[in-house]
C-alpha cells in the first residue's frame, strides 16, 4: 500500500485509511510517494486484469463508483495533478482549478470506454510526471500552489496527497476483488 497508512476495511470508501496530508516530507518521504506513482499504472492494471464487463461495471460500494468509472477517474485526476505540478514550477503560486469528478464519473467516457484505454492514459500521465519528480531538486517541492478546496499548498501536499490517491482507487479495486472472491 504505501507509505500511508495500514489498511481498514471497516470503511469501503477508505480502504487504506484517509489521506493525512503533510506539507512537508522528508527526503525518504518523498522517495516512496514517487516510486508509489511510479508504480501505480501497473498496480492498477494487476488490479483490473481479467476483470469482465460486468465485473468491470459493479460499484465497489454501495452507491459508489463501478470498477470502470474508478479506472477512468484516476487519470482524469492525475492529468490534473500533473498539469498543476506544472502550473506550480512555472508560475508564483498559482490558482488552479478544481474539476467536479463525480460529473466527470457520470459522462459517457467514464461508463462506456474500455478501461484499457484510460490504463494507457495513466502509463503514459505517470511516466511523464515521475520523470518530471525525478528531476526537480528538493527545494522546487516547497513551491505552492493555490487550491480553492484545500487552500495554498506545497508540491510536496500535492505529491503526498496524489500518491495516497493513486493507492486509495487501486485498493478501491483490489478491496472489492477479494470481497467478492474474484480470483
């Protein structure tokens, strides 16, 4: 799972536990959050591989996301996060804007698109934006950003938070998998 947290299956939306933001990591933090992104589009394909269509279409909780929408949500958001790492070494702490993912969840892309597309969008996303990690010198992740849902915060909040997420959504999957015995 990570550097985050130790998993708690008594809540489906939170398999791993909710995200405890840090402004700040230390240098070993922020190694593991990077190779947690790095390893991301592949633990998501581990996670839906061999999944049918109606596996494919089953909410991982009552009155959440299918497996599907959850699989195009998350380079959705990473194309995002991305973007806005960008924004933020570019730019004096810029504004960015937030996007509503449960409309996003709800147009036809999200329901109907094979998921291996979105599985190519999150290598291609990933591999871009881990390199782009790789490079930048630690006091680039002091750099801010301003966020209207979570205010000013560092690239290091960001990496942390994005991180977290790409876990969050895998153990969404893999959560479901084995309460539902799906081999």
């Amino acid at each position: 799972m990570g550097p985050f947290l130790a998993i708690d299956m008594s809540d489906l939306r939170y398999p791993i536990g909710m995200l405890q933001p840090k402004d700040s990591l230390t240098v070993a933090e922020r190694a593991a959050a990077i190779e947690q992104l790095a390893q991301t589009p592949d633990r998501m394909r581990a996670a839906v591989a061999g999944l049918n269509d109606e596996q494919l279409d089953t909410p991982y909780r009552e009155g959440g996301w299918t497996v599907r929408q959850v699989v195009h949500h998350l380079p959705d958001s990473h194309v995002n996060w991305y973007i806005r790492f960008k924004l933020a070494l570019t730019e004096e702490e810029p504004l960015i804007k937030p996007f509503d993912e449960t409309r996003w969840a709800e147009l036809a892309d999200s329901q109907e698109t094979p998921v291996e597309t979105s599985l190519r969008l999150l290598d291609s996303v990933h591999g871009r934006w881990v390199v782009l990690l790789r490079a930048m010198r630690p006091e680039e992740f002091a750099r801010r950003m301003n966020h209207p849902e979570h205010g000013v915060i560092s690239l290091d909040w960001a990496l942390w938070g994005s991180a977290w997420h790409g876990a969050h959504h895998v153990a969404h999957i893999t959560s479901l998998r084995e309460r539902m015995g799906w081999r």
